[in-house]
C-alpha cells in the first residue's frame, strides 16, 4: 500500500470573507468527515497540498493528515471525498476528506494499466479498446493496489478480456460486473462512401439517358425528312 502524508492544522475562519484571506496566506480549506463524529474543518498549506497532487496519484489511496493541534492522535487515515477547483482557472479551491479505519474493508476504484503490445495490433492491424479504465474492489485500505496491471500480449484480433479474466492481490474482491469487457483487439473500420456522393450519381444517370435520346444518330436524320415529304401534299410539292 501507498502511504502519503500530509500537515494539517485545525481552522478557525469560516466565511467567504475569511477563506479569501486565507487563501492569500497560502492555505486551502479542507474538512473531514469522521462516522459517528462531527465535521472537522481544517486548512492545508497549498504547496504541500500541490506537490502531492502533481507527483501521486491520491485518488483512492491512504492519506495520513499529521494534525498539528491533535495531541491524542498522531495521524488521520483519509481518503479523499471530493476536491473542488475553481471553475475559471482550474486551481484547488476545497477538500473533503473521509476519515477511514485501518482495519475496515472499503470500496475504492482502482485504475487499469495495459502491459504490452497485443498480438492482433503488431501483426493484424487491428487496435486495442480499452473499454473499463477503473475497476471497483472492496479490500482493507492497507491492500488497496496502486493499479491493476493486465497484459494484453496474446490477444488477438477479436479477442477480449473479461473482469472474470483479472488476477488481483489476495484479499482484493472485484465488485464489478464479471462479464464486463475491460479491454479488446477490434478489427480496423472499413472506410464507407459517403451517401450523398451515392445519391449524387444515382440523380445524374436519368439526364445522361435523356440525353441520348435527344440526340439523334445520322441514320434516324434522314428518315424523318423522308418521312416528312411523304405526309406533304402534291401540291407542296409543285410549288418546290
């Protein structure tokens, strides 16, 4: 299990005004939710709190909040709830923290992790589908897996591997459906004639028959005025 630690300190301001001011001073307020107890709120130095976001993934890992007004308890094992950014520039503006027991199973999700080049990709041309990127699994927090690693070496063109397929670490249950698909080799897409250019030729074959037809052939020229000066009366004829 990965263990990340991360300095604390019990917050008095509450407001909008008071956040702002403690924003300035280089703080983001957190709060903690404990079962059975009240929220704590708390505030947390903005460049520890970046600096762990940047270089781990704390998404569904243990994180040791070290109180410094807590003298009864060394440290918190946390998960995070929620992080709220700012909706303009995207910073970290709140964090909620679930406070966990060690010795309780979770639910978290687990990222998945693709290992290798598929058989069916390097020598098919097909390509690989990641279908599911994270898988849920219930586990005491000191065995939650940094990832779920899966190599997709011998899959081949058509082929899938199931959540029923994934090895995990003992005491990790997978909770996710067993027959959903969680990665496969799919057979490249054949390139369709777009329908207009279909209707576009199929409009001009009429006109290209039709004019045919209005062009006679040297042939049929000469047998209309012959036919023409039969159907003339005799005396059309001796005025000519």
């Amino acid at each position: 299990m990965e263990e990340l630690f991360l300095d604390a300190e019990i917050r008095e301001e509450t407001g909008r005004g008071k956040v702002k001011a403690l924003k300035d001073k280089g703080f983001i307020p957190a709060v903690v939710y404990a079962e059975g107890k009240s929220a704590l709120a708390l505030k947390l130095s903005h460049r520890q709190l970046v600096q762990l976001v940047h270089h781990h993934r704390i998404e569904g890992v243990v994180i040791n909040l070290n109180i410094k007004e807590d003298k009864k308890q060394k440290s918190r094992p946390c998960l995070i709830k929620e992080i709220q950014h700012d909706p303009v520039h995207g910073e970290i503006i709140h964090v909620d923290f679930n406070q966990i027991s060690l010795t309780k199973e979770i639910k978290v999700n687990i990222p998945v992790v693709a290992k290798g080049e598929p058989i069916g990709v390097k020598q098919e041309g097909g390509s690989l589908e990641h279908i599911l990127w994270e898988i849920e699994v219930e586990c005491l927090p000191t065995n939650i897996p940094k990832d779920i690693e899966i190599d997709v070496t011998q899959l081949k063109m058509g082929e899938s591997i199931h959540v029923k397929d994934i090895v995990v670490p003992q005491g990790v249950k997978v909770l996710n459906d067993p027959g959903a698909i969680v990665l496969s080799v799919a057979a490249p897409m054949k390139e369709e004639v777009p329908v207009e250019a279909v209707e576009g030729e199929a409009a001009q074959e009429p006109e290209v028959i039709k004019e045919k037809k209005e062009v006679p052939a040297e042939g049929e020229e000469e047998t209309k005025e012959e036919k023409k000066e039969a159907k003339e009366p005799k005396e059309a004829k001796e005025k000519k």
